[in-house]
C-alpha cells in the first residue's frame, strides 16, 4: 500500500545487515564490514537508506517494552536517552528474533565471553585478533556458529581452538552420528580440538585468561564464545497473551498471522511445522526468515500469499569442507517412526575423469513401507549443496524413491557424472527394498566379523584396512577366489566408495553365502578411516 506508514524500531544500532556473514568477516573472507549492510550494489542500508528508497521511518536503540492489543499501542523506551514513548498501530509486525541461550555459571558483562549474536560482536571480535589479543579460543557449542567460528580463528589468525559441545557429536541437528564423527575427524586434521559429550560445568574470568571447566578437565583460554544455540524472543508476544508453542516461538497460521488478526510475525521468533515429521519447531535460519517477511508484507499489501510447512533445508563451510541436509535424520526419522531404511554412498560430484572433481559423501534416509524419501545429508569437498536442494524439492512434493530414480539431471563433464550421485543413491536404496540387501552403517563395529576388502592390491598395501579379520581379495577376482572364504563366518565387504562392495557381496550370494554385507559409503565413509 503505497500511501501506507511504515514504521521500523530496533533496539540496535546496525541494522539490516548478513548476520550470516558474520564468521566470515572474523575470518577475513569479507574484508569491509560494510559489505554486510551493502545492497547488491553498493549501497548501504541504514535508516538513511530505508527513508528515501522505500519511504520507511526506522527508529534505531530503541527498546519496545509492552504491546497493548486493545488500544493498539506499544510502549518503547531509548537505550541512549531512557526517554519513554507510545506509539500507535493498525497492523503491527513481530519480528524480534531469537537470542543466544544463556547457560548458568557463566561471567556476566564479560568482554572476553561473548554470544556472537549482533554485529558488534564481530566488529570487536575482529579487532581483538588484529591486536594479537587472542592466540587461543574456546567455542562453546558445536552447531553451525560454532563450527564456522572454528574456521575463523584457525584459518588466517592462526588462535588455537578448543571446541565443546553437550551432545554426542558436533552439529547434531543435521547430521546423524557416523556422519558428524566424519566431520570432526576433519577438523582435527585443521587443528581444532573438539570434546564432544562434555557439557560446560562452568566458566571464570580473571585478568589472564578465562577458565572453561568440563568433564574432560579445565582449560585455559584467551577468549570464549558461547554458542549452544537460540531461543525464540517470543516474551512480548506472551505478555500481551499471543499464543505460543511448545518450542517457545510465536504460533502463527500459513498467512504469518498471530492469534491476533492485526499482529503478524516471522523470523526466528515463530514456530514453523516440519512437512515430513509433521511436528512444530524452531528453525531459525536466515533463509526463512526471509520468505517470510515477504509473505507479512504482501499480505498486508493486499495480497494473499503463504508460508508452508519445511524440510529444513540448510548448509555450512567448515574450512575446504561442504556440509548440508534437507528433512529429516536417521534418528529424528525414527523418533517419528517411520519404518527407517538408509544408505550411504561416495561419489565424485564430477566425471571421476574431469580435473577438478572431488569426493562427496551422502546418507538417504527414506521409509521402507511406503518408499518415501524422508531425508539427505552429506559433506564432502565437493558440490554437496546442489545434491541437497534437489533432493528438498522431492521431499516437498512427498517424492518416493521411483521418483527420484525417474528425475532428470543436467549432466556434463565440468559438472555431475553421467549418473549423478542422487541418481545412484536411489538405486541403491531400491534395490536394497527388492532384493533384502540393505547396507551397514560405516559406523558398525566390526568386531567377530571376516572382513572382505575387495579394493586393489595396490589400495590395500597404499591404506591397509585393519578392523578385525582381514581378507583381500580384489573385486575383478572375487567370482575365481570365492573358495578361499570360509562360509561359516559373518562377511562384511568393503572396498572404497561402497560399489564394488555392493556387486561383490551379490556374487558371494551367488555362490551360496547367506551371511554377508556391506558397508555403506566404502572406506572413505569410515570416520576415523577416511579419505587418503
């Protein structure tokens, strides 16, 4: 509505800026930290901006104190002056955000213990490592703030990192168990110290150092960053009685709607529904939140647009290494039980033979009643995003396996195999449904097992494969020396990239062993086996 006034209010000085940038420009990739309040051409969007492009009045350090809905008011107050004031309203937009989870025990006030949560943060963060202020860094949580910030003080600063996290492996929302050890494996070899199943037991600050205390011992660093993740900032909405969820964010209809017909919210403030799992939660990422504020805003326009449910869709750079996922987990798929089928594969994310193709590593999760696709996660140094973003297409269109074995995918040498990863996890999923063969998670202990390493000689003797009992026999000789396998043991086969693996153990099968398998992914999934 063109004659309509707009009013923003923030209680920051910064506004409209890449949060989402932020590790980046610690790290030194973003060298101007303007470039995170820069349109894309060039113009930074402060108030100024705001006003005379668009015609928007925003009021900055301002903090909105009560909403009253009968009166259509909220009260405000100025971080800089304390003036108190009222302001008015016929539609009013929540989109306060989330904050970072404070944990007890933890200083307050501290400049050397911070969230990372706004722009100064970074701003400061940065200007403490220019100085030589900090050579050793311990990170407090290992999602994706936290495993980005590990980059950035390794990468070009040189600070030793010391990363901790409560749960059982880093980044445990997107990635299953198997999955994540990979990744923690690789960022050992950067140099990050990770202790994961430690949760913090407390924290203390003196003129040296600061003091983090964990299960594992204490640890004396220069700095630390608490990042064990957000919380809606939903307490206007409950004090002014918005109905909340059970995850804290403000509940709010497919229009962005709250219970109050003229109150609409977005962001990481409002609870969202899962399309596969069905359940409500809180996902704040950056790339809801704005489709979101598209919607608010076309609606209130006079339009008519709407917010579905979502897959999750989301993506981190940890130093060279790409991770992604889309829908659901191995184990949040089970938890909402689905009859949970998986496999696991390694792929190049080009033509094997094309300069420049690396490795990518990926897990399908899918329902072996219903053959639905449930999830995709993977990491690699390689394009695993594109994988990723294919496959949430089919999850929101409740796609099965034969759909994706029916997909079509630009194929050309620079860019994907002739039969692209997707295409051959697929396969391996359906197959495993048509003939029983389902594949071993790289994680399985292998101990009492007649492991079959059917990779090359030269493979064998270039890496050994030394988990229990080993045989090699190559794959282009497995159908000759089948004889040579004792038919009264467990046969688990292997080889690098699970391929040959998977033909091998259908010939063993062939030539009358009942007891074998495979691992899922080769070698190269294997967490503390890996790559070469």
């Amino acid at each position: 509505l063109p004659s309509a006034k707009v009013l923003v209010i923030d209680r920051n000085s910064f506004i409209s800026y890449g949060a989402c940038g932020m590790p980046y420009y610690v790290s030194g990739d973003i060298e101007n930290v303007d470039k995170l309040r820069e349109t894309p051409y060039g113009i930074i969007r402060d108030p100024e901006f705001f006003r005379s492009a668009k015609d928007i009045e925003i009021i900055t350090e301002t903090q909105v104190e009560r909403i009253d809905r009968e009166a259509k008011k909220i009260s405000c107050t100025s971080t800089k002056t304390g003036e108190s004031s009222d302001l008015s309203y016929d539609k009013l937009i929540l989109a306060t955000g989330a904050s970072p989870i404070q944990l007890p025990g933890i200083p307050k006030n501290s400049k050397r213990i911070i969230t990372f949560k706004v722009l100064q943060d970074a701003i400061d963060l940065k200007k403490s490592l220019q100085l030589g202020e900090i050579e050793k860094v311990g990170i407090i949580g290992g999602g994706f703030i936290g495993c980005e910030l590990a980059e950035s003080f390794g990468s070009l600063w040189g600070a030793d990192v010391v990363l901790f996290d409560a749960a059982p492996t880093i980044l445990p929302t997107i990635l299953d168990s198997e999955m994540a050890k990979a990744v923690e494996v690789y960022l050992k070899t950067e140099g990050v110290e990770i202790h994961t199943d430690c949760p913090l037991e407390g924290m203390t600050e003196s003129e040296e150092d600061v003091t983090i205390k964990t299960k594992d011992g204490l640890f004396s660093v220069d700095y630390a960053v608490m990042a064990v993740g957000v919380k809606p900032n939903s307490g206007l909405a409950v004090e002014c009685g918005l109905k909340v969820g059970k995850a804290g964010g403000i509940i709010v209809d497919d229009a962005m709607t709250t219970s109050d017909p003229d109150i609409s919210a977005a962001g990481d403030c409002v609870e969202v529904r899962h399309f596969v799992s069905g359940r409500s939660l809180q996902l704040p990422l950056g790339s809801l939140a704005n489709r979101q504020g598209r919607i608010v805003g076309s609606n209130l326009g006079g339009g008519d647009e709407r917010f579905g449910a979502v897959v999750g869709s989301a993506a981190v750079k940890i130093f060279d290494m790409n991770v992604a996922s889309t829908g659901l987990t191995e184990a949040s798929a089970k938890d909402a039980e689905f009859n949970v089928g998986c496999v696991w594969g390694t792929f190049t994310d080009k033509a094997d033979y094309f300069p420049g193709a690396e490795n990518i590593h990926l897990k399908l999760v899918f329902d072996k009643t219903s053959s639905r696709l449930l999830g995709l996660q993977g990491y690699g140094k390689g394009e695993v995003v594109k994988r990723v973003d294919v496959f949430a297409a089919l999850l929101k269109n409740k796609g099965r396996l034969e759909d994706l074995l029916d997909m079509e995918f630009a194929y050309a040498p620079p860019y994907a195999p002739a039969v692209d990863p997707l295409f051959s996890l697929g396969c391996a999923a359906r197959n495993s449904l048509l003939e029983g063969v389902e594949a071993l998670s790289p994680q399985i202990s292998l101990d009492d097992k007649l492991i079959i390493d059917v990779r090359t000689a030269q493979e064998f003797e270039n890496k050994p494969f030394q988990k229990g009992e080993t045989l090699n026999i190559p794959y282009e000789r497995i159908r000759e020396r089948g004889q040579e396998i004792l038919k009264d043991k467990d046969l688990i086969c292997v080889c690098s990239k699970g391929v040959r693996s998977a033909e091998s153990l259908r010939i063993l099968k062939e030539k009358g062993f009942s007891n074998v398998s495979y691992i899922g992914g080769g070698v190269f999934m294997i967490p503390d086996f890996g790559e070469e």
